[in-house]
C-alpha cells in the first residue's frame, strides 16, 4: 500500500472540492477501496472520507418514489420497510449479495461504484487494459469463466460486480449527483459505460464528482418484482447469472415488463429485447423463453464462459414464472 493523504468532508460542496484534486478518491465504506489499494491496484494519493456526510436516509417522494440516499448503508436499504414492500426486487439483490458484515459497511454510492472482480484486473502480475491502459487483457485467451457474454471488447470482458445496480436497471432509478459543474441526474441506464477501446472508463462521472443519491419512480399498484442470483455457492459468492424483473400483469397477460441482468455483462444489462418479447403476451412459459432467447440474441461466448448463456436464460423464466405466478 502506498501512502496516500487522508481528509474528512465535512459538507457536499468540500467533498466536491477535495475529491476534484488530482490523484483523490471518495471513501465510503471502503468495502472495494481499502481491498484494491492494499493489492496496489488502485493507488489514490488522497482519500476523502465522505462517512460524516448527511446522506444517509431512505426518504418517500411527494410523487410517490423513494430517495436514497448515497451514504444509505446496503443492509438499511435492504431492510427498510417501503423497499421490502414496493421494491421487493432491490431488497432481494442487496440481501444476495457480500455477507451481512459487508454490508453493514457497504454504501449505496460505493456498491454503484465498486470494481469488477476479474481476477486479472486484482492481480497486477497480469496485463489488464482496465487496470493500466494499452496494457492487453489477460481475460481474452486467459481463464474467462466469470466473464461478460455481452457488451465485451477486444479491449475488456469484464463483468460488473454490483447485484444492487442490477435490480436498480429494472427498476429504472435515477442518480444524483453534485460535480464541480453543478447537479446532474442521470438515468442509471445511461450512467454506465461498455469497455470499447477505453475500458478505464466505467461511468459517466467527472472527476471530483459525487453521488448524492438514488430515486426510485413511484410504480403502479399490483407491480411485482423479484431478483434471482445463480452463483457457486449459495452464500457469499458473486453472480454467474441473475435476473431482475419488475412487472405488471392484468387478466393474464403482461402489461409492463422491466428486465434487467448481472453477471453476464460489462454493465448492469437491461434488456429491452426481453421486454418487448413480454409486453402485450400472456404469462406462459413459451413466451418467456422467446424472451430469454432475445434477451440473449446478441451473447458472444469465449473459451470457457458459453455456459452462462443458458444459465442467464433459465434465471430470467425462472424469475419470471415466480412473479407472475402469484399474480
Ligand atoms: C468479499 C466480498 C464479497 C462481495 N460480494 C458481493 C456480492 O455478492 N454482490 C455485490 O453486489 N457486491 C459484493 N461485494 C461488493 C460490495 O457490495 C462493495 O464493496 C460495496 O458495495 C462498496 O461500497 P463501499 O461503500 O464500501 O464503497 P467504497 O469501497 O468506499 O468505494 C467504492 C468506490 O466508489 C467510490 N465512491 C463511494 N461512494 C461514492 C459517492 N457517493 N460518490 C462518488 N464516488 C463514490 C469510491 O471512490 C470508490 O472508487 C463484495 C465485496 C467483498 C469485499
Ligand atoms: S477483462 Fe478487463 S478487467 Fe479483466 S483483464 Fe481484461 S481488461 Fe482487465
């Protein structure tokens, strides 16, 4: 670990200040940071500690949607009482993901943010494009099983990590954000980046900007959602696929479908293939394997991960069959 500076923000507009110098990073719950700067993948020269910032609560909207904001720790969020009741599906994804420890530390803003875990991008005997530009990427001909299926480049095949920012895909969230420029909010599904050329860039953020918080859209009555998470273990283990749904169904057939996956691409993947295979159908079995096979249309298999092509599809009419089942 190299040595680095250490300041606490005590406001938004100084941790926006602080954070905007060259060589600092925001720290959270430092759940991903401390982890990557103690393997000197990650080397800030300052650490902004944003912990005793006033951003730390679940609020309703007047419209009927859900603040969060982004110092929310991942087992409060998981736990409030209006996420277990109208947004089953983000609940799920957090209580799925890390160990209850994890996420007592773990934050809103952070768990957007966190790295990926391909082993090559931890590892700094190995090239990775990610970790150091114009390296290589040691994953393409390495040992790719947990790589991304889609949204991959000849320059990076990395998964994101977060379960959370899956289920916040369905559930078509908007983050907030304070920067050197002013306040933005931005649809999550535009936040993050595909690797292409420049896979050292995962999101659309300014240096020095921070994330205030997450909205939620209020969703219509009756709406039904569920996260399912396919792993190697059934504890403590990071997603080979999952799926997140939210959905309306009326008379039998499916008014409204929102989809989204982890695991299997670069970025929190929505897929408005499978979404539109579903909306105006009846709730068979049929119909949500065509929404599978679309939602997978694109996939590029490589040596050693075709089989989360299969497994992402059984994941999505699996969740799908739980969520409409009841209704
Ligand atoms: C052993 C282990 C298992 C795990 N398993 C899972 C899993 O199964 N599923 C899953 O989804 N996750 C998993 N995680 C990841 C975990 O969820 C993340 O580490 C955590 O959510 C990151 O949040 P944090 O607050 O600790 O972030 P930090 O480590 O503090 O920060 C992460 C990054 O976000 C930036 N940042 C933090 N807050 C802000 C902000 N408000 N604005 C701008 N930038 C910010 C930091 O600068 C840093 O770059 C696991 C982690 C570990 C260590
Ligand atoms: S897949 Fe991406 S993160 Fe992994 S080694 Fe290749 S460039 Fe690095």
């Amino acid at each position: 670990m190299e040595v680095f500076r250490y300041s606490q923000a005590r406001t938004v507009e100084g941790a926006v200040r602080s954070g905007g110098a060259a060589g600092s990073s925001f720290i959270a719950g430092g759940t991903t940071l401390v982890d990557l700067m103690k393997l000197n993948v990650l080397q800030p020269r300052a650490l902004v500690d944003i912990n005793g910032l006033a951003l730390d609560r679940v609020e309703p909207l007047p419209n009927g949607g859900l603040r969060i904001g982004a110092m929310v720790r991942n087992s409060d969020l998981a736990n409030d009482a209006t996420v277990r009741q109208k947004y089953a599906v983000l609940s799920e994804a957090l209580l799925s993901g890390a160990s209850p420890q994890l996420r007592n530390m773990a934050t809103t803003g952070g768990n957007l943010l966190q790295k990926t875990r391909c082993y090559y991008f931890r590892d700094t005997n190995y090239a990775c494009n990610k970790r150091q530009p114009g390296s290589g990427c040691s994953a393409l001909d390495g040992f790719n099983r947990i790589h991304a299926v889609l949204g991959g480049s000849d320059h990076c095949i990395a998964t994101h990590a977060s379960d959370m920012a899956v289920a916040m895909m369905a559930l078509e969230a908007t983050v907030h954000t304070q920067g050197p420029k002013g306040e933005r909010a931005i649809a999550l599904d535009e936040f993050y980046l595909v690797p292409g050329d420049t896979p050292e860039r995962e999101n659309v953020l300014l240096p020095g900007e921070l994330i205030t918080h997450v909205t939620l859209p209020a969703l219509a009555s009756g709406t039904r959602s569920r996260y399912l998470k396919l792993r190697d273990r059934a504890q403590y283990e990071f997603a080979l696929a999952s799926s997140a749904v939210v959905v309306n169904v009326s008379g039998g057939r499916i008014e409204r479908a929102r989809i989204a996956f982890g695991g299997v691409g670069t970025k929190p993947w929505r897929s408005r293939e499978a979404e539109h295979a579903l909306e105006g159908q009846e709730t068979s079995e049929e119909v949500f394997r065509r929404a599978a096979e679309a939602a997978m249309a694109d996939a590029k298999p490589l040596k050693y991960n075709a089989f989360k092509i299969e497994l992402a599809k059984r994941a999505l009419v699996r969740t799908l069959k739980e969520t409409t089942q009841a209704a």
